[in-house]
C-alpha cells in the first residue's frame, strides 16, 4: 500500500488542478513550489504539512490531533546514526505548530519501553518514561499520544478528528461500515482511552492487516500514513473524502436530518437581539463558581440541531471523540424558552431557567460520584459549557473569549458526528465512565496544573470609551495586557481602524472587539454593549473616558459649546453608565464604574467655564451613583489625571492654543510648563492614568469605591483633603 500512495504522489504531483479538483470535501492545499524549497528537511516537511491540516477545520480542530515524522539523525553523544521521531508535543495546535512544538525521541528507545511496560493499570507510569527517550532536550514535553506514533513503521503519520470520519467511528455499525467502505484497507481498533496500550493495538492491527492504509479508532478519529510527507498528506486527504462522500450520500435517506424541525428559528436580527438579552443572564449563573467568557453563534448547522426532534434525544448523550468531550463537558444544557419568549423581565426568566442550572449542577455531581475513583482530583466546576436556545442559537462560556470560541467550534463538530452518524446508522457515544476516565484523567490534571495562573483579569470585560487614542487606548491596552477581554471604540471610525489593527498584532482576535460609539448618541450607546454581550456574554469594567476640551471665556463661550460639553461629558457619562448598571445587575456579581474626571473638577481657574463644572458634575455624579449602586457591588471610583498631551484627542480644537494663551506660553511649552507647576515636576503619560485604572480593578482595591485617585504629578489646590 505505501507503494501505491507513492505512485499516487507522483502521479498528482505532475497537475495541481487534478489534485484541486479530486477533492470536493477537504481543502487541498499542498504548493510544491513552497515544499520543494523544504526538501530533504523531513521535521520541515512534517511543520509544512501540519499546518496544512490544521488550516481546515474539516480535518481537525484547534489543539487536535497529532502528526508525526522519522528520520535519521546524528546521536549527540555517540556521532552515529540513530532513528529520531519527531512528534507534536503536549499542548500544541497542528495550524499554528512550528519546529519547537515538536518532541524528539529516539524510535529505538521509545519502542524498547515495552520492556518495562506492566499492563493497562499501569498505563500513566509510562508518560514519566518518555523523558528517558528524548533526543532533543530543547524539545516540547511528549504528549501521551507518542506511542501511538512510535510503534507504528511509516516514516510520516497523521492522527487526526476528522467530522465524517468520527461520524463513522461513533456509529453503532462503525466497524461494519468500515470493512465495506474501504474494503479492507482501513483497519478498526476499538475505543480506548490514549496512551501505551493502545500503541500496542495500534501496532497490532496493522500486523494482522498487512498493507492498509490506515486505522479508524472507534468513536475516536483516524489514523493514516505515508513514506513521504505529501503521500501522508494525501492519503490522509483521500480517506477523510471518501468519508465526507459517503455520508453526503446517505444524508436525508433515512428521513429528514435529525427528525425533522419541531421550532422555527428567528430572524438574524430577531436572534441577535434574544441572544444580547439573555446571555449576561446567562453569564451570571455559569460564573458561579469562576468568572466566564462568553461566546454566541447561530451557525447553520446548530440551528438544524437545535430545532430538531432529536435534540433532546442526542444532546443529553454527550459526545464521543474525546477532544470533543474535554472542551463540552459530559452534555450541553437546554433552556426551556420560546424562541420568542419576552425577556425583558430578568427576576422572571432567572425563576424559570434556576431549576435547569440546579437539576444541570446536580446530575454533574452525581456523574463525578457515581465515576469517581480513590484518587481522582476534586469534583470541578460543576456548571455547563455549552447551553442550547431552541430557534436562536448556542452560547459557549469559558475561562477566556479563546476556550469559549473553541468549545464552540468543538460542538459543531459534535453536531456533524451526530448528523452523520444518524444518517448511516445511530449515533453512540462515550460511555459515562468513559468521559469520566478521560475528564478527571490524572495526567490532564497535571497539565491543568501546569498552566500559568490567570492574570489580574481574566474572565473580566471591559468597555471603555473614546479607547482609540490617548488615556482610553492606553486604558484598553493595560486591560488587555492584564487579561481582560476589551470594547474598542470612538466616533472616529478612521482612528478607531487604527487602534483595531495595532490590537490585532498585539493581542489577537479573541481580546477585543471594536465598534463606533458616540456618547451623545444612545443607539450607538446600546449597540456597543449589544456588542459586548454577543462578543464576550456581558461587562464588568466600564471607563466613562470620552471626552473633549473648550476652553474659552466666560464672554467668549457659546450656547453650543455649553450644551456639547455637558452632552459629552455629563449626560454621556451618565447614559454609559446607566446602560452598563443594567447588564451587570441581569449578571449579578457586581463590576466596576470608572470614571476620567480632572482635576479641574475641583480646581477653579480661568477660561474653563463650561470644562470645569462638566469636571465637576462628573466627579459628582461618580459619588452619587457610588453611593446607589453599593448594594450591587458595583464600585464605582473616579481618576483625576491633568496635562496629558501625549495621544490626547482633546488638545484638538483649539483647546491647546487656549490654554498656551492663558499661560503666556507656546503650544510646544505646555508638556513642560504643566510638569513645572506639579510637587513631583512630572510629565503625565496616558499610561500613567491607565495604571491608576488598575489600580482600583486589579483585586487589590475590590472594597473602595466613591474614591478619587489623582494622577496630576501634584498640585496641591487639587487635593481632596
């Protein structure tokens, strides 16, 4: 067989488009001009592959499956030559993988570990012994999928999930299918949890089937081969078509997809609208024990499954492919609200969705009970990761925006493993204790273990206005940096484009979300935390910092500079406000209210009429809503910064030229005409009013609330007290 995938490798090597046009359900990708500039490297020839695979969501999903490559290599030690496996390490992701994701162990080594091997009650002693295998010390940490690679004889192997191949492993007549389908060619090894023993199956099967060309792994994934990098490649591509075609062929002829649509789904608008209403909700009850993000999506294909007869018949089964399993929990939660349920009245829909949490947290208690073992870790979180909106959508909620995307994408492929599975067969999946032996699995334990402690705050959103530029940009950037998922926004689109795409390169897309917000402006208002919720499940930070600067005489002053000073200031300061209150009282757990006052707010000078008492209305109204919002722990503190020039959008419109004139000075000497006049002789910088932010919602500030924190260098006129 590995003869005939060589022949295939040449053959469609001599025509892109044939190799293009050969496969309708997987993406094709291979560019020989990119892989010719990598031959005779086979390590980069197993990166270039993997981030082939891992670039098609069909093929697996984001940290699974595995490849591998072998190849002789010099032993440091000796100068001979020793085979080498090169192989993705613990923890990686086959789409972003490179050279140093990889663990090399020497074959030799590795496979004379059977030696040592005591059976399957044993089976996690053996990951420790890996360590004595590693030929490159520099390597990532071996996964406890390595010997289902190192025992197997082909230079280069892909394990993957694939969708329609898990439909088929997850089967009742998976194994029947299989010998039919590939005549032969495809070996079958029965579910069992990852590690050495199933290495040994592994290697069995292909010993009692010479020449296959691969081995499904029941309700499990798939495991293809090659003698070069592109037949792996395209093995692994032909296997997972011909599977993807066969279920496209057997779809709808059992009856309608999933029994058919019992509930009719909302408009787009109309489910977008549910989702922003119920999700801080949401949010709150799934936050009970750690603080989630949250993620929506009213995919196509989970609006199929959602309105289906057979929801409530598939989804209490859980999933079957353990990756799926690690990232959904044991089931998904489905709420018992119409699709057009009014859910204005937050007392009412908690009434009604209370006892689905309480019934969701008590059958997690009994499932780690009823499977725990004598030394299995401490019952987690017991609250669901994935919740199911008949006729709207799925919400997903995480530790970060990332793991709840993941879970996500993860469900969807557990949607397409069910629809397939039903449309040749019936679905199965992973027994109770099964699912338990893989969650509460000890070595995934020590990997959790292992994971750096969150940050300040992660699981917190923040919301902060005018953030494109100057003090609000610096504001979200310390946010984002201390772990916080962030709303960017201002009423300067091209600015605001600015600020996304330097929050991009520095944070990627799951830290943030952007959107134009004009404070005067309530619609915007409403859509930027509509925003926030679809994008992250609610708010927990609000930063009222937008603002602008007159400065005129008390002559010179108009009707309209009044108006728009107080309008952006005050009234935009108080509508922010009052929206993001309402969102983080539906959640429950409180938040913060900070708010960039001045300390004009209490230092009187010329010019500064209309500036001045908006400063001071500010500072007021943080007070007065400090004192309001107490018994909903939501603190609420204000930031006195003055002078910050640097980035600063309000030293536009002449504010700047006002104030030199007030001075006596030029534009160019206000920066150090300010810091002359401060205790400290200290220029302000944006990131100095930013660190004063995290300072009253890092943790260590979480009972202050109506204080005022200058940031001004020290002007003594300013002082509170």
């Amino acid at each position: 067989m590995n003869n005939q995938v060589e022949v295939l490798s040449k053959t469609y090597s001599m025509n892109t488009n044939i190799e293009t046009e050969k496969f309708k359900h997987v993406s094709y990708l291979w560019n020989e001009a990119e892989a010719a500039v990598l031959a005779g490297d086979e390590v980069a020839l197993l990166v270039y592959r993997s981030n082939l695979l891992g670039a098609d969501l069909r093929l697996t999903n984001y940290g699974g499956g595995n490849t591998s490559c072998k190849d002789m290599a010099e032993d440091p030690l000796t100068g001979d030559e020793a085979e080498v496996m090169w192989v993705k390490g613990s923890g990686g992701d086959l789409g972003t993988m490179k050279r140093s994701g990889l663990a090399a162990l020497y074959v030799d080594r590795l496979r004379n570990l059977k030696s040592r091997y005591r059976g399957i009650a044993c089976e996690d002693e053996m990951v420790g012994l890996f360590n004595h295998c590693i030929y490159d010390l520099a390597s990532k940490t071996p996964s406890i999928d390595t010997p289902l690679h190192g025992f197997l004889p082909f230079k280069h192997i892909d394990h993957l999930h694939p969708d329609a191949a898990i439909a088929i492993a997850a089967s009742e007549d998976g194994e029947k299918i299989t010998e039919e389908l590939f005549q032969g060619s495809i070996g079958w090894v029965n579910w069992q949890k990852p590690g050495f023993d199933l290495g040994l199956q592994l290697k069995a099967c292909l010993d009692a089937n010479p020449g296959i060309r691969g081995i499904m792994l029941g309700s499990h994934g798939l495991f293809t081969w090659g003698d070069t990098a592109y037949a792996c490649y395209l093995n692994t591509l032909e296997v997972i078509e011909r599977c993807a075609q066969y279920l496209e062929d057997h779809d709808g002829k059992k009856g309608p997809v999933f029994g058919g649509a019992v509930v009719q789904s909302q408009t787009q608008p109309e489910r977008l609208q549910q989702a922003a209403k119920l999700a801080p909700i949401l949010r709150g009850f799934c936050s009970s024990h750690t603080r989630m993000i949250g993620h929506f999506t009213d995919d196509e294909r989970v609006l199929q499954f959602i309105n289906s007869k057979d929801l409530h018949r598939l989804a209490p089964m859980g999933t079957s492919c353990p990756d799926h399993f690690l990232r959904t929990k044991i089931s998904p939660l489905v709420l018992n609200l119409a699709p057009d349920e009014d859910l204005t009245d937050t007392v009412r829909i908690k009434e009604k969705i209370t006892p689905l949490f309480v019934a969701y947290r008590q059958m997690y208690a009994d499932y780690y009970n009823n499977c725990r073992h004598p030394d299995s870790p401490a019952i987690r979180d017991p609250n669901p990761v994935v919740l199911l909106y008949p006729g709207i959508g799925m919400f997903t909620f995480a530790k970060d925006k990332q793991t709840a995307r993941v879970a996500a994408e993860f469900y969807i492929n557990a949607i397409n493993v069910m629809r397939g599975a039903e449309a040749i067969s019936a679905y199965t999946s992973l027994p109770r204790q099964e699912a338990f032996n893989i969650e509460y699995w000890l070595l995934e334990e020590a990997k959790l273990q292992r994971m750096p402690r969150p940050k300040a705050l992660s699981g917190r959103v923040a919301l902060v206005t005018g953030s494109a530029g100057g003090i609000g940009k610096a504001i979200a950037r310390k946010f984002a940096e201390e772990g916080a998922c962030v709303i960017l926004n201002d009423n300067h689109a091209a600015r605001l484009e600015e600020a996304r795409q330097e929050f991009t390169v520095l944070f990627g897309k799951d830290m943030f979300a952007a959107g134009v917000l004009d404070v005067t402006n309530g619609n915007t208002i409403n859509q930027a935390f509509a925003m926030a919720i679809l994008a992250f499940g609610g708010v927990d930070i609000i930063v009222n910092n937008a603002g602008l600067s007159i400065s005129k005489s008390l002559q010179d002053h108009t009707e309209q500079d009044w108006d728009l000073l107080y309008d952006v200031l005050v009234k935009g300061q108080f509508q922010v406000t009052q929206r993001g209150v309402a969102i983080m009282r539906q959640q429950g757990f409180g938040g913060d209210v900070l708010n960039i006052v001045s300390k004009n707010a209490l230092v009187s000078g010329p010019n500064n009429a209309g500036y001045g008492s908006a400063k001071a209305a500010q500072l007021h109204l943080s007070r007065l809503n400090a004192a309001e919002l107490g018994a909903d722990k939501i603190r609420v503190n204000a930031v006195n910064p003055d002078a910050v020039i640097s980035g600063s959008n309000i030293w536009s419109g002449g504010w700047a030229e006002g104030r030199a004139k007030t001075y006596g000075v030029t534009i160019e000497e206000l920066p150090a005409y300010y810091a002359k006049r401060t205790l400290l002789q200290e220029v302000i910088m944006p990131e100095d009013v930013a660190n004063a932010c995290f300072t009253f919602v890092g943790g260590l500030l979480n009972k202050s609330t109506g204080n005022i924190l200058s940031v001004d260098g020290g002007i003594a006129p300013a002082f509170v007290r």
